[in-house]
C-alpha cells in the first residue's frame, strides 16, 4: 500500500464530491442544516489560517473539548491540514481529567462548545501552556474574558487568505509518519495514556475498511458516538471519502427519534444501542395479547431457521421462505419501519455483541457487521464481510493486518495502523508493542479455520475463583442483560470462593409486574429489598443461565437501585463498564453479600 495522508483525503474527497448535496448534517434550531464539501473546504481554511495567525505551528497540540457536532470536525480538518497534532477530550470528563490531559499532552489552544467552556477556563489558568480558548458558538454565553468564538478565528482566518497563497501545499507537505492525533485511552483501568497515532497509521485504516464495507454516495449515516473516540472518528473519515452523507445524531438519548428524521441506509455504534432496541421489541411483543405474542415469536422462529441457512449460505426451502417472507410483513417490516427503513447494514464495535441479538437482527434484514479494534491500532483489526457474516465472531483481519494468538491466548496483531507509542511513556509502549512490532492487545481470543476471530474476554478481566478456575465475565453478563426484568449486569468474583452478580433492574418492567401483585412500597430502594421482588429476579437471573458449569454460575444477586452512567464514572464514553470503579462504588453491598454466606448455591448445585 502506499503511504497516504489525512490531509491528501481531505483535499481528495472535497473536489471528488463537490457535487454531493451535504457533506455533513446536523440539527439547529429543531431543522437539519447541511454544510456542503466547498463550504467544508472554505471553512477549513479559514479556521486553520486562523490558527496560523495565533502563532500556531506545525506540530503544536491543539485540543477539542465538546459534543459531536460539524464544528469538531471542521475543527479536526483545520489542525490537520496546519500540521498540528490534534487531541481530542470526552466533553464527559471532569474538571480534574481534562485538566490532566491538556497538561500532559501540552496544548497551546482548545477548540470547545459552550456547554465546555466553564470546565477550560477553570483549568485555563493553571496551564501557563495553554494560550487560545476558541468557542464554537458566538451566543452571549460564549463571550468570556479568555475565550474567542470560532466565527472571530475564522474571520481572522479570511482576513489574512493574502499572506497564505500556497496553504494548500504546505498542508500537503505533512509527511506520513507525522502525528496527526493523540488520543487518550479513557480506559477501564488506571491513568490515561495519550496513543500517538500518525496519518499513515489512520489513513491505511480508512483504505482497509473501504476495501471491506460497501459504502459510497448515495448513502447517509447517523452519528452517534463520540468524536472523541477513535472509532467514530476514523468512521467519519471513511464515509466521507466514500461520499456518505453524515448526520450527527443531537445525542445518544435522540437516536429513535433522528433515525425517523435522517433515514439513513448505515448506522455505526455500539453493542448497547442494539441490546436496547431488542429488548423494546421484545418488551412490546410480551406486553401484548396473546395473539400478538403468538405471531411475534412464530416470526421470530420463522426468521432464525431462515437466517441459519442464509449465513450457512445453504438452499432455504420453498416453504421456510415462504413463512419468511409472511414473518416479514407481519413482524419485521414494523421493526424496520422504526430505524427509518432504508438500512442496509449496521455495523457494531467496540464490545461483543450477543450472537443471538444478531441473528435477530439478520432475520429482520437488518444484517450487522461486528468488527474488532482498539484505539492503538487506529482502531479497526478485523471486520465482518457483509455478504459472509460470522455470528459470534468479530471477523476477519482487514487488508494489512496480520492476527497471531500467543501462547497465553492474548490476540496480537501487527500492521500500518498500529500506533507510534503511549506519548511520553516508553516503558508503557515497550510493553504494549514488541520489538517485532506485535501489539499485545489484552484481549483473549481464538481464530478459526476461516481466519474468523472470536473474543472469549478482556485478559486483565477474566475471573480467577479463590478455587483456581478462571471465569470469562462479559458473556454471562449478555446472558443476563437479556432478560427484559434487567437493564445492566456486572459479575464480580476474583479471587472469591464463588461468583455473584450486580444487577441493575428494568425498573419499568419490574414495577409493573410488582404493581399486577398489588406489592406496595414507598421507592425503588424499597421495591428491590422485597424478598417477592429479589425472588423474581434471581429467577430470572438464573433461568438465563441454565448452560453455565457451576463454578461460573453465580451463586448470589445483588439488586442495584441506579444504572451505572458514564458521569459517575462507571463507564467509558463508549458505555464499557469500568470493573474496578463499580467495584469500589458498591463495595458494601458486596461484602456484606458474601458476609452473608451462600443461601442459593445448595439450589443451583441440586
């Protein structure tokens, strides 16, 4: 492959597309607006000669703090083609940890949205580094001493266009090994480390994945996940060099209501938008009469015989197709119907995704390609082909990449878009990149004859019973997580003589069952202490867990009152539970159910 850049892309894609309708799409003042490929282009360069202006230059660490929105990416597109080095920040972070971040990775400037601009102008002042605070809104709330809207850089930008007549070569003079980006780890464990990631390294990841999903114009996304984040924003440099139309999504909570607004043909996310839109649909099947019921699951039946052929890539018999094509229009088309009816494929990332929920979705004609990465390989390693799904794996190596399973069962892969090293961290990078340029990803898995990958668990976070037995912790909690009386699932047990399970209840559904009993109590505090209501949910707890060997199973279910969320810090931004950070929230609850001895293991074990 030859050695390309993000800003070749960038150029590339604007005179390539130029007669598309939008480049990007989002919601102001309850309309979608869109922002075409030259008004990309003129703004980019408006804003990146802005930043010239300021007296930044090449190499520098320019910082964006905010919500998805267009702005981040012109913002993005700017620092790039200035050949500064850009460094995203989750806008959920604290005070404290965006502090740490602009310290550590020594930004002169920030680019960020008002709701941001308290937390930067807090730490601004403990930052000698930390010259320029640009706002991307010009509202009254946005004018502060410190602070400069983005529309005042971008006139800057403008009023100097003169002084710059060959910005466009010197922004292509930006060699392949620069560093485009440093993004820091939000991590399930310790301190964050800024991955130093170059434009080769992201850019042959674009190429890779471009050769694997079919995607091009005429097709519209929605955005949901977080700039921020690796994954999403090597996605949006994939769609827009292949002439996807992306709209960003105002916020995850939004998504039903903008997949009505957008109908895009693809929508990329996270395993937890899938289990919540199968849970909804199981709950509205089960909620139903019985004659609703009874259709639901005959189609659902009907449509994962056919989906077990059709993967298999077997003949389907004339009378399965036939029940399909019935289970479609009674079940399916409705399901369709309410992602806006014109996907082609999603694609799901950055966890596993229960198997049976694909298939679900398959069968609904609503295929999801799972693939598998993270963010010091720029991020994608593996990708499922559309048209030869793997249920229960995350794919095949993209083009490039070589997998190898070591010894302990740790997948390592090598190629172009493994990352330069952890920023500053030497010894951090010595042992997460080897001397033969192996990443050690920390995940444990397999790969079969096809050269398909399968994730069995995190390596620091497998399990190991005070009996020596090592448990893998996320299956069983998708497991779980199925049953429409539990919203969220964390099973702890290292080093413990047994295994227990924190659940967060679908409260919804659980007051409403407790209401049909005529159960009075004052809160949910008080629901979930009802021996009635522990009963319920440890039956349901245990009957989707009926395939486990005992010493995985847990023996004790530990009702949680609050869902964890990413603001008190027990997920990442792309919803992965933070093991370490629950444990130590609930720790209490935890001993004193261990304390408490073993009530349910005699039943399990007989």
């Amino acid at each position: 492959m030859t050695k390309g850049t993000l800003n070749q892309l960038f150029f590339t894609t604007v005179d390539r597309h130029a007669s598309l309708p939008a480049a990007f799409r989002s919601k102001v003042g309850g309309a979608w607006v869109s922002i075409t490929h030259r008004e990309t282009l003129d703004r980019v360069r408006a804003i990146s000669l802005g930043l010239r202006e300021l007296g930044i230059n090449p190499g520098d660490k320019v910082a964006i703090v905010s919500e998805n929105r267009p702005e981040w990416t012109l913002a993005d597109y700017a620092c790039l083609c200035s050949r500064a080095t850009d460094v995203p920040i989750y806008p959920t972070l604290t005070v404290k940890q965006t502090e740490y971040i602009l310290r550590d990775s020594e930004s002169v400037a920030v680019f960020c949205s008002t709701t941001q601009l308290d937390k930067v102008l807090e730490v601004k002042g403990a930052l000698p580094g930390l010259k320029d605070v640009i706002v991307f809104d010009s509202g009254p709330a946005a004018q502060r001493p410190g602070a400069m809207a983005l529309a005042q850089l971008e006139a800057k930008g403008r009023s100097a266009a003169a002084k710059y007549p060959d910005w466009k070569s010197d922004a292509l003079k930006v060699k392949p090994e620069d560093l485009a980006t440093l993004i820091y780890t939000s991590g399930t464990t310790g301190e964050p480390k800024g991955v130093m990631l170059s434009h080769y390294n992201i850019w042959s990841n674009v190429q890779a994945c471009l050769q694997m999903i079919p995607i091009g114009g005429g097709d519209e996304c929605l955005s949901m996940l977080p700039l921020s984040h690796s994954y999403e924003r090597m996605v949006d440099y994939t769609l827009f060099q292949a002439g996807v139309i992306i709209n960003f999504a105002e916020s995850f909570d939004t998504v039903a209501a903008n997949l009505q607004e957008v109908k895009p043909t693809v929508v990329l996310s996270v395993p937890r938008l899938y289990e919540k839109v199968y849970a909804r649909v199981l709950e509205n099947a089960l909620s139903g009469s019985a004659i609703k019921r009874g259709i639901f699951f005959w189609a659902k039946r009907a449509g994962e015989q056919w989906a077990t052929l059709a993967l298999a890539g077997l003949p389907v018999p004339g009378g399965l197709a036939l029940k399909k094509k019935i289970a479609d229009r009674l079940v399916f088309a409705k399901l369709q119907a309410r992602t806006g009816g014109r996907i082609r494929f999603f694609v799901s990332g950055s966890a596993p995704l229960s198997a049976d929920i694909a298939k679900f979705f398959y069968s609904a004609g609503l295929p999801v390609i799972e693939g598998y990465g993270l963010t010091e390989s720029s991020p994608v390693l593996t990708l499922n082909p559309l048209d030869r799904i793997k249920l229960g794996t995350v794919g095949r190596a993209i083009p490039g990449v070589e997998l190898m399973i070591a010894s302990d069962g740790e997948i390592l892969a090598r190629g172009p878009n493994i990352m330069q090293g952890y920023y500053k961290l030497p010894d951090a990078t010595r042992e997460t990149v080897d001397t033969e340029g192996w990443l050690h990803t920390g995940d444990i898995g397999e790969l079969d004859s096809d050269g398909y990958l399968k994730i069995t668990d995190r390596k620091k976070e497998l399990i190991k019973t005070a009996g020596g037995k090592y448990i893998a912790p996320q299956p069983i909690e998708g497991m779980v997580k199925r049953s429409k009386f539990v919203t969220n699932a964390v099973l702890y047990g290292d080093r413990r003589k047994f295994a227990l399970i924190l659940v967060v209840p679908n409260f919804d559904n659980l007051e409403r069952w407790a209401r049909e009993r005529n159960l009075s109590y004052g809160s949910r505090a008080e629901l979930i202490e009802m021996p009635d209501v522990k009963a319920k949910v440890e039956r349901e707890v245990m009957d989707s867990l009926h395939d486990l060997a005992k010493f995985e199973t847990p023996k004790k279910v530990v009702l949680l009152e609050n869902d964890f969320t990413i603001e008190s810090g027990e997920l990442t931004p792309t919803l992965k539970v933070k093991r370490r950070v629950i444990e130590k929230n609930y720790k209490d609850q935890i001993d004193a159910a261990y304390a408490a001895g073993d009530p349910m293991a005699a039943a399990i074990e007989g």
